[in-house]
C-alpha cells in the first residue's frame, strides 16, 4: 500500500476531497457468515449499506423469518431482502424481499429458491452481485434508504419478478401503468408501537406485462392490490435480449410520501453504476480514516473487514424531511419527531469498544447518538440498552450509562447533558418493561449491596455491571459539577467487592442472607452469570482493575489468576442453561484455556496484565488472538460477532491499543500489528502509529517513544492521540520485563495506584 499511500497524500495536496485508496474492497462482507445455531464463526450476513445506513440489502438463503437469513454453506438464493437484523438471535423487523425468477412462476419462499455456488457471487460492502444456476443474474447497490437493483434474464420466457411482503400485515399495490408497486410491511419481532409500518415504493425500467398477488395461499392473476397478513406479488416482463431490467427501491418508516421524498432523493433518475459508486466513496471516506501500511494482505482484509463491521450499527433510524432537516418516526411512542434517532444495538456488546471507537475516530456520530439517546429517555421513560428497533427485552446491564460518560469525558458536547443526567440517575432507581431497561433488583443493589441470586438471574453479572455503570455515572456527575450525585455513586461503584470471595479468588453469587452460592464451580456457565462462567465475569470490573488486584492478593497473584484463564483445561459446566450453549462450545474450540473471546465479557481481559506489571504477557496474547481468531474468511470470527464489538476488538488492538474502562479518557497499550497506522482526525490532525522489527514472532515492546520521547506507560490519553502526534515502537521476539513495570506505568483506577 506504500504507493497509494503517496497518491492520496498528493491528491490531498491537489485538494481532492475523495480518498482514493480503495479501502472498501479489502472488505469482505461474508466474513462471518459461515455460522450456524449451534456454533458462531460470527453470525453475521453480508449487509449490503451505506455505513449506519436506514436500510441494509441481503441475499436470502434460509426461509422467511429465519434469523439465519443467509449462511455460507446454503445452496440456494430465495430472495433479496431489505433487512434491519442487528442479530439473528433478536431477529428481524420491516422486512420485505423481492426476487427474479426465469421460467416457471413459484411465489413460496419454500419453494422458490434457485440454486448458486459461491465461484459466481461478488460480495462488498457497496455492491451485491450473483449469476444464479437459472442464469438470472442480479446486481444490487444501496443508498441510505434506497437501492438499485439489476437484472439480466437468460430468455425471453417467463421474466418474472416477485416481491414477498412477507407476514404480519403487509399490502402489495400494482401501478401498471405508472411501472410502479407501492406498499408497506408490519412485520417485526418485538419492540415497536401497534402502528409500525415500513412503507416501500418500487419502480421498473420496464413495462409491466403481467401482473397478480398472492393473499396468503391464494392466488389472484391479473389483480392489482393485495392487502392482507401474508402477500405476495408478481410481474412479469419482456425485456429484450442485450438489456437489463433496473428497479428502483426506498422505503420510509415515517409515511408513503417520505418513501416517495427518499426515492427522489436517492435513486431517481441515477444509474446502477452511478448509485455503487457513491455507496463505495462513502465507504471509502469512512474506512480511510485509519489507514493501515503493511504489506500483510490477509491482515489487511481482516482490518477492514473488522472496521465495516463496526460501521454499520447502530442504525440511523431518522429520514431527511423537505428542507433536509433530520426527523423520525419513533419505535418508543410511535410518533413523529425532530431530530435524531438511533437503533439495533446492543449495549451490553458495543459499549466495550464499539462506540469508544466512534468517539474516536467518528465523534460527529457519536454526538448524534448521544442526542438519540435522550431522545429515547424523552419518550419512554428510560435509556436504552438493547434497542431493535424499540426495547428490547435482552442481556443485562446500565451500559448506557457508560456511552455517554465515555463521550462526554472525550469531549462530546453536542447533547443535552443535564437531561443526560437525569436519565442515567433514573436508570439506576427503576425497573422497565423489559427487564433489561432500566435496574433490575435495584433496591437490593442499594441495600445489600448486591443483587442477591436467585432471587434475580444472573445476579452476579448484575452486581458487576451495575458497580461500573455507577463508576460512569460519578465521573459524568463530577464532570458536570454534581458533586453530590458524584461521590454517591461513586461510593457504589465498590459494590463489586460484595461478591469476590477471597477465599476461592473468583467473583461468586450470594444469597439473600450473605451466603455464598454453593456448591462453586469457576467453569460453571450460566446461574449468578450472562453467557459466561467466574472465570470470565471476575474480571469485569473494568473501572477499578487495582482494587481487584489487592482482593486478589496483589499483583503476583492477578497475573497468576490471568495466566491460569489462558492456561487451564477448557472444561465447563453448563450450568442453569441446561444444555452447551453456542459460546461454550466456541471456548473449547479456541484452545486457549478458560479464555473465550467469542463472547463479549472477557474480551478485555487479556489487556489486565497492564496493570499487574506484566505488560509483556499481554503482548504476548493480544498477538495470539489477532493471529489466530480472526481471518477475512466465512468462518472467521471466533464467535458471535455482535454488532461490531468483537470486530472493534480488532481494530483497536491491531492499531495497539484498546478502551478497557470506557469513561475514562485512555487507552491500554496492547502490541501493534502493522507498520504503520495513520488516524486521520478531527481538525487535520494525524496520529501515526509505527512499528520496527514487527513480525509475527516480535509481538514484544522493547521500548516506545511518543513524539520522539521515550515513553514507558502501559496507556496513552485520549488526548494525546486527538491531539495528533507520532507513537513508536520498537519491537522484539523477546519479552522486555523491565518495562512498563513502575506504578506510573499502570492505567488508572478507581483505587489510586501506589508504589
Ligand atoms: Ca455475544
């Protein structure tokens, strides 16, 4: 990449505004896509979007509503969906997919599949294109809520066109004349208002020669309007041989007139050509804010396979009304508003390193986001913390809490920051519906200073996130000058202390009455824990890593613990789940002892020997995990990847460095992959991140400079990097156990750092 790392820096001295390094085709969007239900390789599907963009596009392998909706190893295409699924395990919500079909008519999506092979598919993040076995061959590019779409026939006979509506309420209205469908879908699995609709507008190159609908099974040729609970429709076409049938696709949440407005916008009158394009500057502008100079082409793809993946979700749910001004329909009161609103994440994944990322590299999103996030207060009550598109009831936590401290203590403004406040005390002090929204066992988190298991699930995880939401919470308080609100929280915040029980040196559910849970298994999955065993959960208190460490017994004997996780047998108990759940078997499949980095809670834990005066042995297995668990390849993921999360993992720590306690403005040194890695931030300014003697078999630090000064440090401020500046390391194939060993090395905790 060297060359074209000289070409953009002439085109930007010739004043060029696109980038022209083609970061998007590194991308591979079928990274992942090799999953199953029983076993993750990532669980993704090759969302085909502008970045965050309102709709994504995909090709449909498995059945209508399948979460699994296109997995690597299916053999036939039934459909192109417009899909908003943030995860197949939360499903999907106003989908609708169309599908060309040459021949025989067949409207059923258990029917209608054509067969493919991988040889005859092209997969970016700004174009989706396959010659089916029929030979139909279909090219898809998107906009920000529309797409284009085309289509070659191999013949003349039977060019048929089918647009599934799906179920749930949908309508399918046929303009012959005008070559257009109008409609809308109800579909959704949760989380919306009674009167959620997703309202679709589509128009043909071509003249419609046929037309009919299918009302739930059955069929209706020549008829123009199908409205019901399952409805299908049909064209048919003749297009001459030497041309391509273009359709044109938007859609609105807010009203049919906005679909028509998005349309307008996006699509008419533009080429199929012109539109991919676009969607690929777009990517490239967004991706080129790192760029990474290394001639390791396989970790290359990885990286910016990785950084799609982190810019996708959350969602920009909003649309842009006449006078280009942003508004939305609301999935939380079902009404329309001004202003910004985001969705399809989950917190209790992103807020690790996802939106710390944003905050980053991307802060014109993350001020966006933050005013979303009060916008949900305002009309529900309560912050979010898995939203798709509305609450939904899942995983556990007030990790909205941490997104907002983590943007306001970097810097982000743009928000109302006082009714921020509000909103976060209140998540502390009351329960939603779901159960996910807002504190459950608020009170006894208070009172007892834990949540008490059984009495809640998953208690103990509970506890844990609940101690660092407060930790936010405090440094939010302070920052705003709430002194009051600050120290209480933050007296809380040492709630974790509760549950580690010094004698076994693992965190551990206790009861009511102040009893330890027991029997104890460390490997035990599930009970007082979320999708994990003590093994992972005892490390979770990302806001006072010193404080864990005297529980601990010090610094020998935290580094012990951490070794023990990568080193001891992976055996497991299953625990209350019953059964292996899917992030069990992907710990056994890593082979890196307790350790499992195919699910959210541990992925920080390898960075800890930073603070244990270890730093080398994180080197030494934040390069094993990049090595090992991550290729640009269908089953490249180590597990569920989580709406960019175990992606983000990957592009902080292959730059070197990675927000272990987002709220606080550093972050922890890991080992960087690359020669050379250049941000490219707000106000011009550049943070270059290189390395010398790197290699596979050099993931030590032998020493650094940070602007030509030797730097010893464990971690490197926020400020530092946004700033703009030079970072250096020096690499070795041997561990340098004399550096970053003094106590101000350590990153910071809530419990001051002592000699
Ligand atoms: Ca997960």
């Amino acid at each position: 990449m060297r060359r074209a790392i000289a070409i953009i820096i002439l085109l930007f001295s010739l004043n060029f505004s696109l980038i022209a390094e083609n970061f998007a085709d590194y991308v591979n969007p079928l990274m992942g896509t090799q999953s199953t239900y029983e076993f993750s390789h990532g669980n993704t599907y090759p969302a085909v979007a502008v970045p965050w963009g309102l709709n994504f596009w995909s090709p449909q392998t498995g059945e209508n509503r399948n979460g699994w909706m296109y997995a690597y190893t299916d053999t036939v295409i039934r459909g192109f969906k417009q899909t908003h699924q943030p995860s197949p395990w939360i499903n999907d919500y106003a989908v609708f997919s169309v599908m060309p079909l040459s021949g025989e008519l067949k409207l059923s999506h258990k029917e209608r599949g054509v067969s493919f092979t991988h040889q005859n598919e092209e997969a970016r993040p700004y174009c989706y294109s396959v010659k089916m076995d029929n030979g139909v061959e279909v090219s898809l590019a998107p906009t920000r809520t529309s797409s284009v779409m085309e289509v070659s026939y191999p013949s003349l006979q039977g060019q048929y066109f089918i647009i599934d509506a799906q179920h749930g309420g949908c309508k399918v209205d046929i303009d012959q004349m005008g070559r257009k469908v109008t409609g809308y879908v109800k579909n959704h699995n949760g989380g919306v208002p009674a009167n959620f609709t997703n309202y679709y507008v589509m128009e043909f190159s071509h003249p419609i020669a046929e037309k009919g609908v299918m009302i739930n099974d059955s069929l209706f040729a020549g008829r123009s309007v199908g409205e019901h609970d399952r409805v299908c429709g049909y064209l048919r076409f003749i297009v001459p041989e030497g041309e391509k049938l273009t359709v044109r696709m938007s859609s609105s949440f807010i009203s049919l007139e906005q679909a028509k407005l998005n349309f307008r916008r996006e699509v008419t009158g533009k080429s199929f050509n012109e539109v991919k394009e676009l969607a690929k500057s777009q990517w490239n502008n967004m991706l080129g804010r790192v760029v990474v100079d290394d001639d390791n082409e396989e970790a290359l793809k990885t990286f910016y396979s990785c950084l799609y993946r982190v810019l996708l979700f959350p969602r920009e749910f909003y649309e842009y009304d006449e006078e280009e001004q942003p508004y939305y329909y609301s999935p939380y009161d079902g009404k329309i508003h001004e202003g910004y609103m985001y969705t399809d994440n989950g917190f209790w994944d992103t807020f690790r390193a996802v939106h710390p990322l944003f905050t980053l590299l991307y802060p014109e999103v993350s001020e966006r986001v933050m005013q979303s996030l009060v916008n949900v207060y305002n009309e529900s009550g309560f912050l979010p913390e898995w939203a798709s598109p509305g609450h939904r009831g899942c995983m556990i936590g007030n990790n909205s809490l941490s997104l907002i401290a983590d943007a306001y203590i970097k810097g982000i403004r743009g928000f109302d920051t006082q009714k921020a406040l509000e909103a976060m005390v209140h998540q502390t002090e009351a329960q939603g519906d779901p159960l996910s929204v807002g504190r459950n066992g608020y009170e006894e988190y208070f009172t007892l200073g834990y949540v008490p298991y059984p009495d809640y699930y998953e208690a103990t995880a509970k506890t844990l996130e609940y101690a660092y939401a407060d930790w936010c919470l405090s440094v939010y308080a302070r920052a705003l000058g709430e002194v009051d609100i600050a120290s209480d929280y933050e007296s809380t915040s040492y709630n974790y202390e509760n549950l580690f029980d010094k004698s076994l040196g693992f965190m551990r559910g206790k009861n009511r009455s102040g009893e330890w849970l027991f029997p104890f298994k460390p490997e035990e999955w599930g009970g007082p824990f979320t999708e994990g065993s003590s093994w992972h959960y005892t490390w979770s208190v990302m806001h006072d890593i010193e404080g864990l460490s005297r529980l601990m017994g010090g610094y020998n004997n935290m580094t012990f613990m951490l070794d023990s996780m990568f080193t001891a047998p992976p055996v497991y108990d299953y625990g209350t789940y019953g059964f292996v759940i899917h992030e069990i078997a992907e710990m056994v499949a890593l082979d890196m002892g307790q350790y499992a980095h195919g699910n959210q809670p541990v992925q920080h834990a390898a960075y800890l020997y930073n603070y244990s005066r270890a730093p080398w042995k994180a080197q030494y297995h934040i390069r094993q995990i990049l090595d090992k668990l991550y290729k640009p390849t269908p089953d490249g993921y180590c597990g569920d990847e989580d709406n960019g999360q175990t992606s983000a993992w990957y592009v902080f720590s292959a730059m070197g460095f990675y927000p272990v306690c987002p709220g606080r403005a550093e972050y922890v040194i890991g080992t960087p992959l690359f020669d050379k890695v250049t941000l490219n931030l707000p106000a011009n300014k550049t943070f270059i991140i290189e390395s010398t003697n790197n290699g596979s078999v050099s993931p030590y630090i032998k020493s650094a400079e940070l602007n030509g000064k030797r730097y010893t440090k464990n971690y490197i401020s926020h400020f530092d990097i946004i700033n703009g500046g030079t970072l250096r390391f020096n690499m070795s194939d041997k561990p340098n156990i004399k550096r970053g060993i003094n106590a101000e090395d350590a990153p910071a905790s809530l419990t001051k750092v002592e000699n």
